[in-house]
C-alpha cells in the first residue's frame, strides 16, 4: 500500500521559522549587511555613473574612436576617483581623530521637544574639496540641527521621546557634494543621558483639587486643614448653583456654600503610566501631576516596564523616563500587580494615564480594573 503524503503542520512550521534562534541570525545578517553599506564608498548614482563613465572611455572612446563618449567617460571616471579618494581619505582620518576624543562626562537632561547644544562638534571641512560631513543620532525620534561656527558643526538636538540611556551613539557621514560617494562609520559615546516627558500645554492649564469631607473634630496628631464655616471662595469647576449672589452683590467676592463642615484634600493617591503607541501626551500628564502636586501629599506613581515605585518627584522622572523602553508585552501588563503592591492602606483614589490610542494594552488595563472593582475607585484619563 502506498504511504500517504505527509503535509507538515504549518502552524509548527510557521513557530520554526520565527523562533529566536532564526530572529538571531535575521538580526545578525540585517546588521552586517547595515555595516557593510555604510562602510562600501560607493552609492548607487555612484556606481550608475562610474560603470556608465568605464564602458564610455573603454568601448566607445578608446576602441570606437567616439571623440565625444571619450571625453564624458574621461571626465566621469576622473569625477569618481576624485570624489571617492577624498571621501575615504576624510572618513579614515576622522574615524581615528574621534577615536582619540576626550567626551564631556556631564549627565544630559533634556525635556522632549526643547532644543538644547551638547557640546559635540565636528570640522566643517571647508578646506577639503567636494566633500561635506553630516551626522545623526543612532536613536530614532532625535532631530540633529548642526550650526557652523567659526569652521566648525556645533550640534543642537531636539529630542521627541522620553528616553533613558548610558551612551550615545551617532552615524557619522563623510559624503561628496555629487552623491556619488559615501562613507559611514559610528562613533560612541558614554554619557548619562535622560529625556523627560513635555508637559506641552498643561503647564497653563488650572488643575482643580479633589476635595473629601471632613470631621468636625480633627485629630489630635494630624493637622487641623480646612474652614470650620459654611461657605468658602469660588473654585474653578464649583457648580454654579451654590454660589451666594447675595454676598457677590455686597462685597463682589465669590463664595460658595459648602454642606460639610471641615474639608480637606484627599492625600493618598496611587498613579500608573500605561505605555503603548502614541503614549508621549499621557506621560507628559503624569508629569504635570506630579509635578503640580496635584495627586497630594501621599502618592505613589508607576510605570510599565518599570519593577521600582516613585514617591518623590526626582525618583518620578526617572521611571517617567526609563518607560520609554517597555517592550508591547509590558503595555498594561504591570498595573494588576502595581495596585496589589503598591497601593498605600487607605487610597483615595486610583489614576491611569493610558496612550491616546488604543492597543494591546487596553485589555489589560480593563481587566485590573475589574478586579479591582468594589475596592477603589478607578478612573482613567
């Protein structure tokens, strides 16, 4: 009897191939081939014209005795030798110039969207013929702005994503003003570096303060806050309807009557950074937060990506920072366990910062919150 055709599974095929070992060697062979374009001198309008140049002066000039082809390809294989000697030669004696460099070691903090100088510079190469430098980043979501200054590039960076990082790492382009040749190399260097999140906006926005009622005796080891009268001064957001024209009238103060007794802000407060796609305006809030001291005097703030809780406002900042690097399986993963751990014993209310657009984390975050129904309140923003 004949055997039957086996079909392999695909799905067992489909895990062989995108298993880690077959991710290594596509990441190994991306960067190689990376590297090895960035080092080979030639582009392609450089290769485009340097083989058109050849087969003009070889074929056409030379052995077809053609006047005008012999002239073009003489000049546009002069132009490639020409162009591609000054640009190795410039890469190879810049590539050990910055070798030798002595780095700044001052840490760098920068809040994203600002433009700020950072102390790197390159020669303008003026004095060298047809060739120009250029250099970016190693980091995406970095604009490089270079100024020229007294024969000099002065590098200004404008960074659009928080971030924290132990180097810094920039691809250095020696190039011909033709486009025909290109040389690469990347220079390295160690320095703390940290982007915070931009309040953008928010800075002018007025935060209005969540108010709790209070007793009518306070305690007598706590401090005695709020006004033992039935009315107060007019906040923004107060409803209109308990506001006392009466006493606007007479002393044009705007008042409001109040139905507790004692009022104080409500201190204890747990808050969590959710990251994910389009998450920059979220972190940018959880920083007026904290910031403002809007979340009271006993607050905790978490991140993604991030075992460590803050309860201060450096601390706060730096995981803000240091969230940029949680991974998609990390989006709303740890909130579950940030409100079993980290909550205070009596919380006063749960904030979420989630991104703008919804992802893999919003799952995630819907399940924490009904299992955390009927114990907090949680409410996102």
């Amino acid at each position: 009897m004949p055997q039957p055709l086996a079909i392999p599974n695909q799905s067992a095929l489909s895990k062989k191939l995108s298993g880690p070992r077959v991710t290594r060697v596509r990441q190994f062979v991306s960067r190689a081939w990376t590297r090895a374009r960035e080092v080979f001198p030639f582009t392609w309008l450089g290769i485009f014209v340097a083989t058109g140049s050849v087969i003009a002066l070889v074929y056409f000039g030379i052995q077809r005795i053609d006047l005008p082809l012999l002239v073009v390809g003489a000049v546009g294989a002069a132009m490639a030798v020409l162009c591609l000697l000054a640009t190795s030669i410039t890469a190879t004696a810049l590539y050990f110039s910055e070798r030798k460099r002595v780095y700044s070691t001052e840490p760098l903090a920068l809040e994203c969207g600002s433009r700020r100088r950072t102390g790197f510079s390159m020669p303008s190469l003026w004095y060298v013929p047809f060739v120009r430098i250029r250099w970016k980043w190693s980091a995406k979501e970095i604009d490089v702005a270079l100024r020229k200054d007294r024969g000099r590039l002065h590098e200004d960076i404008i960074p659009y994503r928080r971030g924290v990082a132990d180097h810094i790492e920039r691809s250095i382009t020696i190039e011909d003003v033709f486009g025909l040749t290109s040389v690469t190399f990347r220079a390295r260097e160690s320095r703390q570096v940290r982007f915070t999140p931009s309040m953008g906006a928010l800075k002018s926005v007025h935060v209005v303060r969540s108010m709790s009622g209070g007793q009518d005796i306070s305690h007598p080891d706590a401090p005695a806050d709020g006004e033992r009268i039935d009315m107060r001064y007019y906040n923004p957001g107060d409803p209109i309807r308990f506001v006392l024209w009466k006493v606007y009238a007479k002393s044009r103060d705007l008042v409001v009557r109040t139905p507790e007794r004692a009022i104080s802000p409500v201190r204890q407060t747990v808050a969590y950074l959710v990251t994910g796609e389009g998450d920059e305006a979220a972190a940018g809030a959880a920083r007026v937060a904290v910031d403002s001291g809007v979340l009271g005097t006993d607050w905790v703030l978490g991140t993604d990506g991030s075992s460590d809780y803050a309860k201060s406002k450096t601390l706060a900042l730096d995981i803000l920072a240091r969230s940029a690097n949680a991974t998609e399986a990390d989006c709303g993963a740890g909130l579950n366990a940030f409100l079993q751990r980290a909550t205070p014993a009596s919380v006063g209310r749960a904030v979420v910062f989630v991104p703008a657009r919804p992802g893999p984390w919003l799952d995630k975050v819907i399940a924490a919150a009904r299992m955390r129904a009927g114990q907090n309140r949680l409410f996102r923003r």
